[in-house]
C-alpha cells in the first residue's frame, strides 16, 4: 500500500449500519472524535473523516459498504472538490482486514473491539499511510472511551459483548469474539451518566444480554433491579437474548420491576427441530414455547418479538409450515425476518441442500404476510388503552409529537409536551405499524 501523507481530519461523519450494538458503539467512535477537537458534521459529502461502522451478518449488509465507499467518494468529489479520510470500523473491518483496505484503498481498519484506538489509527493514516487494528481484548476499549456526556431521551448501554453459542449460520462469534460481561460498577455508572445526560429510558445491549452476569452471580435481573434504583431514569429495556440464557430470575424481574418493560425480543429463527438443530440453536420449539408460557405468565401483557430465518440449507416445505405455526401459536407484536444468507467460514455455508431462491422469496412472504397479520392484531388490541408514551422527537405535523408506548409501538399525538416528557395517552387508533393516542395527564417529566 503506497504511504500518502494527508492532512489531519477537522470534521468527521459516522455512519453505522446493522445492530444496536453497532448503534452504541457510532455513538461511542463520534465521542472519541469530538474528545480530540474534530467537529461533528451530519453531511458525509462534506467530512474530512468519514467513519462507516460496518455490518456483516448478511452478504447484502456487507456490499452496502462497498457501495457506500464508492457513494461518499463520488459526493465528495463532486460537491466538495475532496477526497476524504475513510475508516472502516465494525464487522466488515474484523472479518475482511486487509483484504478491505486492499479492495477499497480505504486509510483505516478498525475492528469492533480495538475502535478506542481510532484517533492514533487516524493519526497514523495521514502520516503514513493505511492504519489497521483487528485485535480482539476482552472489551478493553470501555475504560479507554470517553465519558458520556449527551444523550437523547432513550440511550443505549453495551454491557454484553460476543457470543459463544456458534450457530452454524452466523459469523458473530468470529467477528465480536468471545461472550464477555462488563462489569457491574462500569455498567451502573455508564448509565447514571446517561440519566444524568437526559435519558430517561436505557436499553442494555448484547449479542447475549441475558447471559450478563458477574463473578457474584449478579445476573441481569440483579443488574436491572440495581438500575431501577437510579432516580430519573424511567424505563428499563434489553436486547437481544437467547432462550437458553432466560433464567428464572429475570422471567421474575418482568413481574416485579415496574420500570422494566412489557417487551420481549426472544429469537428463535425456525419452528423445526431438525431444523433447530442443524442451526445448532441448543433449544427446541417446545423448549422455547414454554419460556414464553412462563414470561407471559409472570407479565400477562408482554409484547413478544423474534428473529426468523427463512431458507436455511436442507429446509423442506412442510419444515417451513412449523415456522408458520409456531408463529401462529405464539402471536408475536412486532418481529424480524430474513431469508438464510451463506456466510463465509460458517459451518452452514458448508451444507448441501440449498434452498432456491425463489423458494426463500416465496417462503418470506407467507412469513412475513402472518408476522404482519399478528403486529396488526397486537396494535388494534391496544385500542382503548390508557399507557404512558415516552415523547422522542417531533412528529411531522405543526404541534404533533412521536414516542414509543411500552410495549414498544410508535405513538403520535398532538400534545404540548416536549421531548422526554412521559405522558398519559389514551390510545384512539390502532394502525398496522403504529398507533395515535390522546394526551391525558402529564405523568411526570
Ligand atoms: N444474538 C442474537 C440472537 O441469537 O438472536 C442476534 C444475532 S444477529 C445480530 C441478529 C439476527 O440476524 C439473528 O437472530 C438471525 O435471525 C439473523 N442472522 C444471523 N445470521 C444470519 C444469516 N447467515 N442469514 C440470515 N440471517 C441471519
Ligand atoms: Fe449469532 Fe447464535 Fe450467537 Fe445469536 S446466539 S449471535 S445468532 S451465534
């Protein structure tokens, strides 16, 4: 790679694709930029740095970032008369490594647990030439990130990282590492600075989340239960967990902890047990309908969310059925769906038995038409409700406002209460992908 001396960068442009946890850690990289002086500038085109946190799960969400990199260089040509500095950092970055910086001339490589090092790795680029991290410490970088310091309303908290479950589908395992807990201090503290920055509702992150745990055998709903002592913070939430990993204790926190929420996202990909275990999900359907018979029997009112993989190799019609039926048994209030992407240097990629893709299209379709069928049916039994709806931002019409209910729906409502406010509404319509409500009583602020 040839060394071109560049300027350092004054302004720089995050971009994060994928997960939550890819979310947080845009949020985290912005704040090491801004720690060094740079300024913040939402217009890609126009940066000097532009930082694209990468996606990898699927083939599609990987070429999107050779697009992008094509996209901003052109944009920034052509409006701005520049080349600018281009980081990839994420899981494109930890998978790919050179072979990125090879195909894409970019000036930096940062992976998913080396990020606290992008500012030296920048430095280094526009003195020398390509900077790359891949290294994987167990979770280093927190204590080498930088206070939070602003935050909307509803935050992100990574307490959870990697994964250890290797299903035979998914790179994850291979591009965040090991399963690693952050511990409870760092945890507790991250989110006091969160609440004391303005957010009034925290989701806790993780490949694993409800595998959270501590050398005293915390666990996440002594986490939670430690949280929900912080004054000012409102709402408790927490993504993504795996059914094996849904202990007794947390099923009881969702009955016990007011501020935890009636929201429970629990993929759990397919409705087939061969087909389980060939994904080697370690839980089978029954195993997985009974956790949900025991959560919904702690919190009547839960709202149910999963992952769905359409088309995994081997997957007959009548194994497809089983999806559709564990679907309508459990009548889930939002979900997300996907058909089987081969990923390389995962055992499935491996597998005969490739499903056509016509048959994937086909299969989604069906899925997503009862996936759709059942949010419709969980938002119109919300109509009448009375619930507390958390304001997030403005909506699009003059006075209108948008937030999230509890169970996770999208409210608008035309209301004089500003962003973080927590209002009593009284829901009067029930739409497919969203709900109106009228404001009561201003529940507190
Ligand atoms: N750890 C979480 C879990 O086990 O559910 C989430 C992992 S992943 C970031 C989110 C979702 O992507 C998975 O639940 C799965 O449905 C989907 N996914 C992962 N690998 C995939 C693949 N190779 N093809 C299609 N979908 C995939
Ligand atoms: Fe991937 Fe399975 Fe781990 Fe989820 S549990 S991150 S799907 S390997």
């Amino acid at each position: 790679m040839t060394a071109t001396p560049k300027t350092q960068p004054k302004t720089y442009h995050v971009k994060s694709f994928g997960c939550q946890m890819n979310v947080y850690d845009g949020e985290r990289m912005a704040e090491l930029m801004a720690a060094q002086g740079m300024t913040a500038t939402d217009d890609a085109n126009a940066a000097d740095l532009v930082v694209l946190n990468t996606c990898h799960i699927r083939e599609k969400a990987t070429e999107k970032v050779y697009s992008e990199i094509g996209r901003i260089r052109k944009g920034a040509q052509e409006e701005h008369g520049k080349r600018p500095m281009v980081a990839v950092a994420g899981c494109v970055a930890q998978a790919e490594g050179e072979e990125i910086a090879r195909r894409a001339k970019v000036d930096v490589v940062v992976g998913p647990q080396a990020y606290h090092n992008l500012p030296d790795l920048v430095r280094q680029a526009a003195d020398k030439g390509l900077a790359l991290d891949t290294d994987m410490p167990a979770i280093a970088k927190f204590g080498a990130l930088p206070a939070r310091r602003k935050t909307g309303p509803t935050a992100f908290l990574t307490v959870q990282e990697g994964c250890d479950k290797f299903c035979t589908y998914c790179v994850v395992p291979y591009t965040r590492g090991a399963e690693v807990s952050r511990p409870f201090d760092a945890i507790v503290d991250e989110a006091k600075s969160l609440v004391d920055a303005g957010a009034h509702e925290i989701t806790l992150l993780g490949q694993n989340v409800n595998a959270w745990d501590d050398e005293a055998g915390t666990g996440l709903h002594g986490l939670i239960r430690a949280l929900d002592r912080i004054a000012g913070l409102h709402r408790i939430r927490y993504t993504t967990s795996h059914p094996n990993d849904m202990k007794d204790g947390l099923i009881r926190a969702h009955a016990e902890v007011e501020k935890l929420m009636p929201f429970l996202h629990l993929p759990v990909q397919a409705g087939n047990d061969r087909i389980l275990k060939a994904m080697n999900r370690s839980h089978t359907r029954d195993s997985y309908l009974r956790i949900l018979d025991r959560v919904r029997a702690a919190r009547p009112d839960i709202a149910l969310s999963g992952d769905f993989i359409v088309g995994f190799p081997g997957e007959t019609e009548e194994e497809f059925r089983d999806t559709l039926s564990l679907v309508d048994a459990v009548g889930y209030a939002q979900c997300f769906s996907f058909k089987y992407s081969p990923r390389p240097g995962t055992p499935a990629a491996e597998m005969d038995g490739a499903v056509p893709p016509e048959v994937m299209d086909e299969r989604l379709k069906r899925l997503q038409a009862a996936l759709n069928r059942d949010q419709a049916a969980f938002n119109a039994a919300t109509l009448g409700k009375n619930c507390t709806v958390l304001i997030e931002r403005k909506g699009k019409l003059p006075g209108q406002m948008l937030g999230k209910s509890p169970w996770l729906q999208s409210v608008h409502l035309t209301t004089d209460a500003r962003i973080g406010d927590l209002v009593e509404v009284e829901i009067v319509r029930a739409d497919p992908n969203s709900l109106a409500g009228v404001a009561k009583v201003k529940a507190a602020a």
